[in-house]
C-alpha cells in the first residue's frame, strides 16, 4: 500500500445502545442489521432576476429513518419497554447510540440519534408449517445526528 493510499475502516459488527448518549450508560441491544439514519440537506434555488446561470443554496437538514432489525428474542427489554412507553404516551423520544466496532475489536466513531420516535414496528410473519427463526424490524425517526 503506498504512502498516500486512505486507509479504509473495516468493521466486524457494530452495538446499539438506547438510552443515555455518549455516556456508555445505554443498554446495548442486540440487533443484526442497522440502515438508513443518514443527513440529507435540502437544496434551495438562490437564482435573482435573469441571471445566466442558475444558484444554489444549502436548505435544512433532516436525519433519515433509522431501521433497526434482528431475531425476535426476549432481550431487547429497554425497547419493549420504550414501545409499552410509547403506546401508554410516556417519554416516547430516545437517544439511540449506534457504535460500529473495528476489525481489533475497539470502537469507531459513534453516531448518535437524538430525540428518536419509534415510527414503525413490524412484527415477524408467522407460518404455522416454517421452522425459521422470526425476525422484527423497528423503524425510527430522529431528530439529530452527532458523530463522535
């Protein structure tokens, strides 16, 4: 590899922490998927008058839904209790801490969502004649994105 070549970070897994942000007091759930949850910026024509060439100008952010999904087990306890929450109108925002973890094992950069609403919970399909185990998906909607 020569000198000037980037060095690409390799992740072998990743934890999700729901709770405190930042702290490592979160309670780390065991999922195997996580998707979306990016930035996006709105872009917002700037052009004045008849000018030649049109202009463009950074608009607001917003955070994309964040997908979680996994085996339905019985240890995902902090996000059972963040939907029976949710449902009875009890402190239904979140922090949820998704901390990648590098091929050695230490901890990349954390991204941190705030202020989360759970948007979306899907329940495993259920056939009577299958022997899979049953996968759940929970969708959220953040309000703000940290990278530490």
């Amino acid at each position: 590899m020569s000198a000037g070549q980037d060095q690409y970070l390799k992740v072998m897994g990743f934890l999700v922490q729901i709770g405190s942000a930042g702290t490592g007091k979160g309670t780390a759930e065991n999922w195997n998927a996580v998707s979306g949850g990016g930035q996006e910026i709105d872009v917002s024509e700037s052009t004045v008058g008849n000018e030649t060439y049109k202009t463009f100008v950074p608009g607001l952010t917003h955070i994309t839904p964040l997908s979680l999904e996994g085996y339905l087990n019985a240890s995902r306890k902090t996000t059972i209790q963040w939907i029976t929450d949710t449902v009875a109108g009890q402190e239904p925002r979140q922090t949820v801490t998704v901390i990648p973890l590098k091929a050695d094992g230490s901890q990349a950069k954390q991204m941190i969502y705030g202020n989360c609403l759970i948007a979306e919970y899907v329940y495993p399909n259920l056939d009577a004649h299958s022997h899979e185990a049953l996968k759940e998906k929970i969708t959220l909607r953040p309000e703000t994105l940290t990278i530490q």
